[in-house]
C-alpha cells in the first residue's frame, strides 16, 4: 500500500460508522495469562485502520450495563463448560490446583475464570474501574509487522490513544505474589493417582532462567500412548528412567513456570494408585538426580532440542510478533535473539547448582486420584530430598 493512502483512510474512517464497517479478511482475538491481556488482530494491510480501531474499541470502550450481563452469562457458561469436561478428565484442574496450592487464594494462585461464586457480583461499574486500573498508557505496548510506513502508523496510534492520559488516582500496582508452598490432596473417582511435586524457581528477570528450560528439557516428558520417535524426544528422562524401567509409571512430565516476580519447576507422575508410594520414590529419585553430573551428550542433546522448538516456535511472523511484545514488556528490550546462544551457554555445573538451590526450598505437593492416602505427605518428600 502506498503511504498516502493510510492518510486518506485515516480522515475518510473518522465519518464512518464502525458498526456497520465490512472488512476484506482477518480476525482479532483477546487472550490473557495470570500477568498480561492480549488484543492480537490481523487483517490485509488495506484494513489496518479499521482493524486498530476495532481493537481500541473493544480494549477502551465504557462497559454498559448490557456488556456486564453478556460477560457474566459467558463466563458462566466458560464455568459450566470447565465442569462438564472436567467429568471426563479428572486431573482437568491441576495446574489451577498447583498454583493455588503453591501461592494461596491471591495473585498467582487465582483462577483464570474467576470463582464462579462470584460471578454475580460483576457490574459495569466493576468492568470499568478494571480498565482504568490496568489498560494504562504505562502498561500498554503496540506492536505491529508488515507496515510499510513506521511513521504513519505511529501517527495513527497517537491519533486513536493520544488522549489516553494517566489518571494518579487510578495508578493501580498488582501485589507481588508470595510463595507459601504446601500440600493439596484431592480425590477423584478414577483408579489413577497423579502426583505433583514443585518448588519456587525463578522470575523472568533471574540469569537462571535459561537453566530451568534446558532442565525441563532434560525430563522431557511421557504417556503411556506415546513412547518416542523421531523429533519426540525419546531420550528425554521421563521415558529413559521413568517410563521404561518402570511398568507403573503411566506418564511422567515436567513442568516449569515463570512469572514477573517467582516461578515453579516441578515434575509429575501418573500411575495405578496401587503403587502411589513407588510412584512418588520415582518422582523424587528423579529430580534428586539433576543434582548429579550431566552427561555432554545427553546435555547437548537437551540444548539442540530446545533450540529447535525455539525456533519452530517463531516460524510465523505472529508468534513472532507476540513474542517481541512480551519480550520487550518483561525485559525493557529485545532479546529474543540471544535465545540460542544463552541456551549453549548452560553448564551441567550450572544446573546441579540451581538443581541443589531449588529442592533446598519448600515443596509444594499435588496428589489426585483415588489413592491419595498412600502417598507420602509433603514433609516425607522434603526430608527424603535433602
């Protein structure tokens, strides 16, 4: 497109009824995590006027009391959806119960639905004062690819935000999140036990970040349909040591999490409740041995592995874009293309160091199933590590 005609769009759209507005293609979709919410929209780059706008529409717009009635039926109805899937899946709710479990009912340990209880106390008046209190011009970045013209776009935002002013009183700080670790048990009807074991890790900001990933790597994971292959990780530990040198591990993975301000790594295992005690000597055996010198082989197989999901990860140029946006929100710049080489960069002395740093804190323990009274409580597993 030609640089002029952005320009003409931009004063011809400012008559236009946005309602009625039909454009050529694209899509726009909202996301969010326990940290951030995501507007992401794409379009053919004749649209890209219409697109943004929509977009601040929809961020920015005053919620009536009409937009409060949809956004509790729907979130009832995201409630009732959970809830009926979670009857064919009994460990559905694990992660949620994790973080619960690991930083209380706050911060980090909320849920992404929200307590459904309170689902009746949402109102236009609570919609909005979220809004002022987090879609700021402090917390908001705008990020775009394949705009041939940099300056008008920065004329266009300015031109839809430019009155978008901070408001003291609405200088709105979410509370740092505290570890507190613990023990969960949560009985399902199902003749599985599933046990998770984590421990606090490390914020985004840490120089152990990296670490973490290639250790997560190193455990890999595993199911009891999927033995390996080719480009599926089959040397990975939760296969090698789990999976194949014992015949009631049904699954094994690890899982590693970082926020702002903490983190959790941890590992789980499933199995017949029957060997609930043999599947936790496993599971801790497991990450006691990351404490233990690591192979060059298998390290650098654990790297190269990392690296080409890394990579697979930003083949499209969205996923890409997505990633410069949370990039440059957690670090200040841009990073991402130092991944490969912070990733070669990992020791095995390295990671015995943050190996042994992270099973000397508390534990956080996770069972579910229909045995989970043979498993060993959470001070059990800390002395039997340390």
């Amino acid at each position: 497109m030609k640089n002029t005609y952005l320009k003409t769009l931009k004063h011809t759209n400012e008559t236009i009824n946005y309602g009625m507005i039909q454009m050529s293609g694209g899509g726009m979709t909202m996301d969010y995590d326990q940290e951030r919410t995501f507007f992401k929209g794409h379009c053919i780059e004749y649209d890209t006027v219409d697109m943004f706008q929509m977009m601040v529409d929809i961020a920015l717009e005053p919620r009536s009391v009409m937009a409060a009635n949809v956004a509790k039926s729907k979130n009832q109805k995201s409630h009732d959806l959970f809830n009926h899937l979670s009857k064919f899946d009994p460990f559905a709710s694990q992660q949620e119960l994790l973080l619960r479990t690991a930083y209380g009912y706050n911060t980090l340990g909320m849920p992404r639905l929200g307590l459904e209880k309170n689902i009746q106390n949402i109102d236009a008046r609570m919609l909005q004062q979220f809004i002022m209190d987090n879609i700021t011009p402090r917390k908001c970045l705008i990020v775009a690819s394949g705009v041939q013209n940099h300056h008008e776009y920065v004329d266009l935002v300015k031109e839809r935000l430019g009155d978008m002013l901070p408001v003291p009183e609405h200088n709105y700080e979410r509370s740092p999140s505290t570890y507190i670790g613990g023990e969960y048990r949560n009985w399902a009807e199902t003749p599985t036990t599933s046990i998770t074991l984590a421990f606090e890790s490390c914020p985004w900001s840490s120089e152990d970040v990296h670490a973490y990933y290639v250790m997560n790597q190193l455990l890999g994971s595993a199911t009891a349909f999927s033995s390996g292959g080719p480009g599926k990780g089959m040397h990975c530990r939760a296969i090698t040591n789990m999976m194949q040198r014992n015949n009631f591990v049904d699954g094994a993975s690890a899982l590693n999490h970082h926020f702002s301000d903490s983190g959790l790594f941890g590992l789980t295992i499933e199995g017949p409740g029957s060997h609930s005690q043999e599947l936790m000597s496993v599971l801790t055996e497991e990450l006691a041995g990351l404490k233990d010198h690591i192979d060059d082989a298998e390290l650098n197989r654990a790297k190269n592995v990392l690296k080409m999901n890394v990579l697979m990860a930003m083949e499209r140029s969205e996923d890409r874009l997505e990633e410069i946006a949370r990039n440059f929100m957690t670090y200040g710049d841009l990073t991402f293309h130092q991944y490969c080489d912070q990733i070669d960069s990992v020791t095995s002395a390295q990671i015995n160091a943050v190996a042994t740093k992270l099973l000397a804190g508390k534990p956080t323990l996770l069972v579910s199933g229909g045995s989970i009274n043979l498993v060993p409580s959470v001070t059990d597993v800390s002395r039997q590590l340390n």
